[in-house]
C-alpha cells in the first residue's frame, strides 16, 4: 500500500437499502491507523457515511473524515498518520533486524520508550517539568504531556466550517470530570470546534482536562469506549441502519502467562467495548420493538389517544440495523505499549490490517444486504462470520 499523498477517483456514491449509513470508531491510541485503513476501502467501494461517531482516537479520524470532502478524506487520514509517526530517529531505517516477533517486539518497546520521554510528532509532546513539580491549579499540574500541537494538527487537517455544516453527522464522546457523566458532542446540537475533538480524547493522567464553557472533560473511553449506544438512541426518526463498528481492543484473549501478557490482557479488558455482547444485548431489545410494532398496528384506531399506548409507540419499531463490526487483531509481537508506540512501521500494519478486513468484509454480500430476520438486526464479525 501506498503512504504518498495520491488524489482518489472517486465515482458517485454506492446506493445502499439503507436511510442512514454510520462509522462508529472506538478508541485506542496508536492503533487508530487501522480505522484509517477500513475507511480507505469503505471509499474505494463508495460506501460514504452520513453519520461519523468516534471516540478519543476514533473522535480524530471522525473530525477528520467529516470535515473533509470524499474525494480528501483518505489523504487527510494518511496525512495525520503519517505526520504523528515521524518522530522514532530509526524509523528511516524500516525493519533492519529482520521479521521475527522478537525483533519487532524490540522495536517497538524502542519507539513506545521515545514516545512515552518525547511524544508523538503533531499530537502531544512532554512538559519540561514533572506534573508534581508544577503549582497546583494549573494544566501542568494534572497531565504528563502537552496537547496544544493537536489543536494546530486539527486546524490544518479539518476544515471545521464544513464539519459543522452538516453534511456528515459528527459525533465525539468525552465525560464530564466534575459530573463523571458522558457527554457527546454532536454536530446537531453543538458547534464543533478542535476543543470538542481534544476532549474526546484527554485520557488522564496522560493528557489534560480539555475545558468547554466552564466545564472541563476528560476522554469518553473512561466510561464507554465505543459509540453505538449513543447512535442508536440518538437516531428519533429510527432510520434502517448500516452501521460499520470499528473496534481497536479485542475482548477476547489467551490466558496471561506472565506479567508481561497481563499488563496487556488487562487494558484490552478495560478498553474494549465488548462488542459482541453489545450488539447481542441490543438484537435481543429490537426483537421485542419490532414485535411490538406489529402488535400495535392491529389495535383498533379508536385507541390511538391513549396515554399508555402513547408510550409503547414512542419505543415500538419497525426498523432493520446491519452492525458489521471490524475489531483489529493484535499481533503476536505488540504488548501492552501497542496504543502509544507511534512507529511508522506499525501505523502501516495497522492501516494494512484496516483495509484488508475491510476489503474481506465486503466481499460477502450480505452485509450491504437489508436483513430478512425476524428481529430485524444482521451482525456480521469476519473472525467469526467470515469464511475465506
């Protein structure tokens, strides 16, 4: 795959059996290129989104996807990746220690070691003073790194006029640090600006609390990681729904066989989203909606008015939801430092990783296909639906 800027010809827009089509893109540090590898093929098969909902890293490539044209959104995307791996000196060298899961290992502790003391080119960078070395009050005080890059990184790469103008719904999950509530900043009812993205994903102690009319938040992924809850209870109009969930942390895993591997299991735990349950808990809601919408269509007219009836109907739907959940895979040389090793080598796995399994993915035509169940919702995972 080519990581030079290139123009993308792009031919008209792919008709799908769909009112509304969604990206929901979870967060996960480093590992966000895969997101960007998934939309590169979503592009190429002309699969344009009209609502983009992301979440710390996800909220990132969301700005970025939304606040640019189609025909400039994979640039964008490769543009930001490639600009906040520019940082490791050995990067020019590519893989000279060979391929082997020990040697890449290495590699990578050497570039998460250089972003953990440097940063990450565009994005964060280390405050020259230790956070307890600082007064008390201030930003310096309560994160390890400095986020101001991001803000400029932001500005360049999203054209926030557009963002706003709503041609692409945009939504970013944060929390509010002084409620501990999630909030979404959503393109329906906030004007975005850099700050809204920024606060998506200032995950503490790490990055600073990003402060919003006088309320300061922190990253969305400290109480949920993904965003299909919220798009689906967002959405009144009920629209059938094709929705690609992109998931960074897998929630299943081998056994831990040393620290190492626990420290590891331990965060995929804590920032995966659970996926498959989730998506399992909601089929089991809509069956009962959709069978209560038929059950409702059968009572007489002259109940319309009333009140309890009022309130089954505000929850009754006939709708149909095709959840096609994309989850990278980490590899066998990745550890616990995978989110915030910013090498350019693994950003071009992980993008690679995006784009192939979402190339597989549409190669199976019932994922683009309206569902024909009598629940109405069609979940397709390729680990466990995909038969190449």
């Amino acid at each position: 795959m080519n990581f030079q800027l290139r123009p993308h010809l792009m031919t008209a827009e792919r008709r799908l059996p769909f009112e509304c089509v969604t990206l929901l893109l979870q967060g996960g540090g480093a590992l966000g290129a895969y997101q960007g590898g998934v939309y590169e093929a979503l592009a190429e098969a002309n699969i344009h989104p009209d609502w983009v909902a992301g979440i710390s890293i996800g909220a990132i490539n969301a700005a970025i996807i939304a606040g640019n044209p189609p025909n400039c959104r994979v640039d964008r995307l490769r543009e930001f990746w490639t600009h906040v791996t520019s940082n490791a000196p050995w990067d020019w060298l590519g893989n000279p220690l060979g391929e082997s899961d020990d040697t890449r290992n290495l590699l990578n502790q050497m570039s998460a070691n250089f972003a953990v003391a440097c940063g990450a080119t565009g994005f964060f960078s280390a405050r020259a003073m230790m956070p307890w070395l600082q007064p008390g009050g201030t930003l310096g005080a309560t994160s390890f790194y400095d986020t101001g890059d991001l803000k400029h990184t932001l500005e360049r790469l999203v054209d926030f006029d557009r963002l706003n103008a709503g041609m692409t719904r945009f939504s970013a999950g944060a929390v509010n640090v002084r409620t501990g509530n999630f909030v979404c900043f959503d393109t329906n009812t906030h004007k975005i600006g850099p700050e809204h993205v920024m606060a998506s994903g200032a995950l503490p102690p790490g990055f600073p609390a990003v402060e919003i009319d006088g309320e300061h938040y922190w990253d969305g992924g400290l109480v949920s990681n993904t965003p299909l809850q919220w798009v689906i209870e967002s959405n009144p109009r009920r629209q059938d729904t094709l929705a690609f969930q992109v998931d960074l942390w897998s929630s299943q895993g081998a056994l831990p066989r040393n620290l190492a591997q626990v420290a590891t299991r331990h965060k995929e735990i804590q920032f995966s989203s659970r996926t498959r349950a989730s998506t399992g808990q909601f089929k089991n809601v809509h069956r009962v909606q959709r069978a209560l919408d038929a059950l409702l269509r059968r009572i007489p007219a002259d109940f319309e008015q009333n009140d309890d009836l009022k309130i089954l109907k505000s929850v009754a739907s006939d709708k149909v939801y095709n959840i096609i959940q994309l989850i990278y895979r980490a590899q066998n040389y990745e550890g616990h430092s995978k989110d915030y090793e910013f090498s350019r080598l693994s950003m071009q796995d992980h993008w690679r990783a995006g784009y192939h399994d979402a190339v597989r993915t549409l190669r199976h035509p019932e994922v683009l296909a309206r569902p024909t169940s009598l629940d109405g919702v069609f979940t397709f995972d390729l680990e466990r639906d995909g038969r190449e």
